[in-house]
C-alpha cells in the first residue's frame, strides 16, 4: 500500500514539475527566446550547419507576438558560446537577457547524424530532445523537434487541417509544374506541365517547331526598341532572330561569325542605356579569346564590337541587383586567369576590365550567380562535377548539392601546361563543361529568391564522364532553407538536352512565360542530326481569390 501511495506521489509530482515548467503563456503575455549557433562535431565540410540550424529553428519557433527571438546582433555582441553544462547555459541565458534559450549539437559519422536539442528556461529548467536520423532527413527531424518545443514548452496549438472547401490554395502559375507540398492542407495551381501527367496538348504549354540546327544558347529582348521583344538563338558560329507569329518562329535575320570561330554563350542588355539592347557573345578562336558585341535593327545584325580579349557573361550584382557585363581573362597555363572577375565598361572606344568582383574559388565568369535573401546574399557557384556550391556573402561555403545540375555538352580543352614547354601530347584531353544559366527568380515575389537551373538527366551520363548529350532533363526551382539548396518546384520531363532557359515575355501579352531552348536527343549511337526545339509555359502570377 505504501509502495503504491510512492509511486502515484511521484507521478503526481512528476506532473506539477512538468506543468510548472511548460506554463501556458496567457493572452498578451510576451516571451523572448535565443537560439545559439550549434556545435558541429564532424568533418570540416559540415561547419555551416551550425549558423543554418540556428537560423532554421529560430524561424521554426517564433510566434508573433507570443515568443519573440532575440535579436542575432544581440547574441554576438554577447560573445557566447556552446554551454558545456547546465550552469553555464543559464549564465548565457541571463547574459543574453531573454525568457529561453535553445542550444545543442549536431554529430556527423558518415550519413549519419545525431540530433541533441536542449531548452533552458530562466529558472534553470532543462529540457533536452534527442533524435537519431541521415543528412538527408537532418531537416524534417529538426521541424519535429522544432514542433515539439513549440507545443510542449511554449504550448503553441497546432494549425488543424483545413477542410476541402478551405483548402490553403496557393498559386501553381501552370499545372505543368509539378510543386514541393510542403503541408497536407496545400494546394498550387502553377502549370498542368509541371507534373509528370499531360501531354504535349496540355493548356500553358506552347513548342515551336524544329529549327535545323543545335543551338548552345537563346535569350529573349527588345533589341531594336520597337516594343516587341525577338527571340535570339546561338549556335556554334551564328546568332539567328527570330519573332513569333500565330504559334510559329519566323526567322528574321543571321549573323555568321568567322568560320573558326567557337562562340560560347549569349547575353542582352542595353549596355549603354539608350533603350536599344545589345546582344553580347563570347567566343573563341583557337588560343585566343574572340567576344564580340552586335546590334539589331529588325532586319540586320551589325557589329558594335569584335575581338574583345575576355570571357563575357551578364550578372545581376549586389546590392541593386541590375544587370552587369562582367569579364575574365583567358589564363597563362590554365583555362581561366584565377580570382579575375571583372566588370566590364566602354573607356576610349574599347571594352576593358573595371572594377575587380571578389568571388569564391574557382569561381569564373560562366559559373555563378547571387541569390538575394533579404538584406543579403548567397553566391551558388556550379563546380566543375557539375553540383551547385553556396557560398555566403563573406565567400564561405555553406552547402554542396548532391543531385547534378547546369550540365551542358559545351566543353573546353583545359590546357594546364606550364608556358613555353609547349602543348601536351595527349589524345584525350581534359574539358571544362561551361554550365546553363543559373537564373535568380522572385515569381511569389516575397523577399527570398529562388533559383532556376536546369537538372539533366541521362543514365549513360552517370557510368560514363565524357558522355553529355541527355535525352530528358527538368527545370527545378530550388530555395535556400537555411541548411542547403530544397525544391520549390519543378517541370515535368522534358524530351532532350536542356541548353537555356529565362523568364521572359515570348509572345508581347505582358504576362511573363518560362521559356526553354532544347536541342532533340542524337540517340543511342549518336547519329542523328540534332535540331532545336522552343518550349514556354505560361506562368499566372495573380495572388489566388
């Protein structure tokens, strides 16, 4: 009798410690809580994970007006550090000054990881969270912990599922994009092309006929200012024009660069800001760099500019983010001149080298992009393995994707022969892939962008590292969630390589399209003739009703 009286004491207490800790925050009163960086107990790549798990559930566990997160200068000012002990967790939190503070650690073995979460109040109340889980549900487990305290220390209710009739709709712009769901109640209506159900006949999506050649780039603008945007498509040596009538692309002028000529890329942008936009190519002629600038009047090309000695590439540059032509030299025993990006500017009639742009290493003009994120920014760079590198604003490495993307077919020869002991005898040279555009996007227009970059895909590709024609590949749109790059959505499969891609207005009705140059598969042997196809998708941008 005595031992039963015990244990239900004990259980009663048990339950007055657990209440007394967990209080319910009545209406009106606020709260603050902090969330240190965690320690990383792991190999050195894993380190950014520290400041994205304390951005993430500080995100995670604010509730306006009820817990309110201390200001992250606050925490640096205070100069603290991961609490070894629950004394020295409290002395933080009394240093800090607010009601909670969350702190913990991540250890990494391999794929494997070890989640430890703990939550101390100002009366020295400690609550710990544990959870055994991978790297690639390191996230969900997180938001599970992140649920709990939420409900069991600042007893927030949980959102009920809403009823069909009150589902959260959120707009999919065209159901051909197929979304990342990220809650049971939500639902898009982006593009019926976007899922991996439909047919080519599906309304929001429109393909122009074959054009009989293979293009290695295309960008859409309003080069002659007559108000009406043409459609510029690059193949190995030629720039061709093109405007669309009644569905179709008809051809309007074409350029031919020098029968040696290798052009690479193809921008716009109206360089000198008079209205008319100016098509920017890079291009190579055998050891030398060969750029040239043309204009378009709407029934010729000309040359504004030719023979610029450097890689051009057009990049929207902080902090205001407009468009900027940027340069690079060719290297001396390497491809590239190394840490020599530059923008470029008209001085004395001639394009040359302004000011220097500090990027990451290995970084080059072709492969990188800034990614806004509020007040500030990530850099996404794609490597020469084709992943995707983000680097923050201070050029740290935070993540490294482990899906392929930007993969193209357009190779250069990297020669990485020390100067005057002559070119190498090698009959399987090395290449460098110049990667497709990486295309910051802000569609939902909130303050967080995201990005669209092409995703390849090709079994041959996989076995075989010199194989890069793709028979399929997918338009992703990926959003930095505080630990690395997640999918906001993307198109269903595409029939062919992927070689460009932009948000443009195609067809002059004002709204904006996502607009895709593909090149047809050659097939298993390689054979075939390839051609190029266009492919839009309408996008609906309205806030839903």
């Amino acid at each position: 009798m005595l031992k039963r009286f015990a244990l239900t004491f004990l259980a009663f207490m048990v339950v007055v410690f657990s209440l007394s800790f967990v209080h319910f925050v009545s209406a009106g009163e606020q709260k603050t809580f902090a969330v240190l960086p965690f320690k990383i107990f792991g190999p050195q790549e894993y380190q950014y994970l520290s400041m994205g798990t304390q951005s993430m559930l500080t995100t995670r566990l604010a509730w306006s007006e009820r817990f309110i997160p201390v200001d992250q200068a606050k925490i640096k000012s205070a100069g603290v550090d991961f609490p070894r002990s629950r004394e020295q967790a409290r002395s933080i939190l009394q240093k800090i000054g607010s009601d909670y503070v969350v702190f913990g650690s991540i250890t990494i073995m391999g794929k494997q990881c070890s989640l430890d979460v703990q939550v101390i109040d100002q009366q020295g109340r400690l609550v710990p969270y544990n959870a055994q889980t991978t790297l690639d549900e390191l996230i969900p487990s997180l938001e599970k912990i992140a649920r709990s305290i939420n409900g069991q220390i600042f007893k927030r209710p949980e959102k009920k599922a809403e009823s069909v009739a009150n589902k959260n709709i959120i707009n999919r712009m065209n159901p051909e994009l197929i979304f990342n769901e990220v809650s049971p109640g939500q639902e898009f209506y982006l593009n019926p092309q976007f899922r991996y159900k439909g047919s080519p006949s599906t309304p929001g999506r429109w393909r122009s006929q074959a054009l009989p050649f293979s293009a290695i780039g295309m960008v859409v603008g309003d080069a002659d200012n007559d108000g009406k945007n043409e459609i510029f498509v690059l193949d190995d040596r030629r720039v061709y024009a093109y405007t669309l009538v009644n569905n179709r692309l008809v051809p309007l002028a074409e350029y031919k660069a020098p029968v040696s000529y290798q052009c690479l890329n193809i921008n716009i942008m109206d360089l000198n800001r008079d209205g008319f936009q100016e098509i920017i190519v890079s291009a190579i002629q055998d050891e030398f760099v060969r750029s040239f600038i043309l204009n378009f009047d709407g029934k010729r090309f000309s040359v504004k500019a030719e023979k610029i000695p450097f890689f051009l590439n057009v990049v929207r540059t902080p902090p205001e983010y407009m468009p900027t032509l940027i340069g690079q030299k060719l290297g001396r025993g390497r491809l590239f001149m190394p840490d020599s990006v530059y923008e470029v500017v008209k001085m004395g009639g001639r394009y040359q080298l302004g000011r220097h742009i500090p990027v990451p290493e290995k970084t080059n003009v072709f492969n990188f992009t800034y990614l806004p994120q509020g007040a500030d920014y990530k850099i996404i760079v794609a490597d020469d393995s084709d992943h995707l590198r983000v680097y923050s604003s201070t050029r740290a490495r935070q993540a490294t994707t482990d899906e392929v993307y930007a993969a193209s077919s357009l190779g250069l020869v990297k020669d990485e022969t020390l100067p005057g002991l002559g070119k190498p005898k090698d009959d399987d040279p090395s290449f460098y892939y110049i990667p497709t555009r990486l295309v910051p996007v802000n569609l939902d227009r909130d303050n967080r962008y995201e990005l669209l970059v092409s995703r390849p895909i090709s079994v041959s590709s996989q076995f075989f590292s010199r194989y890069r024609f793709f028979p399929q590949g997918e338009i992703h749109c990926l959003y930095w969630d505080g630990i690395g790059l997640n999918l906001f959505w993307k198109t269903r499969r595409i029939k062919g390589s992927i070689v460009d891609y932009g948000i443009y207005d195609l067809n002059g009705d004002g709204q904006k399209e996502l607009v895709v140059c593909v090149n047809t598969h050659p097939g298993m042997t390689g054979l075939k003739k390839r051609k190029t196809i266009i492919v839009s998708y309408t996008l609906d941008l309205s806030t839903p009703q």
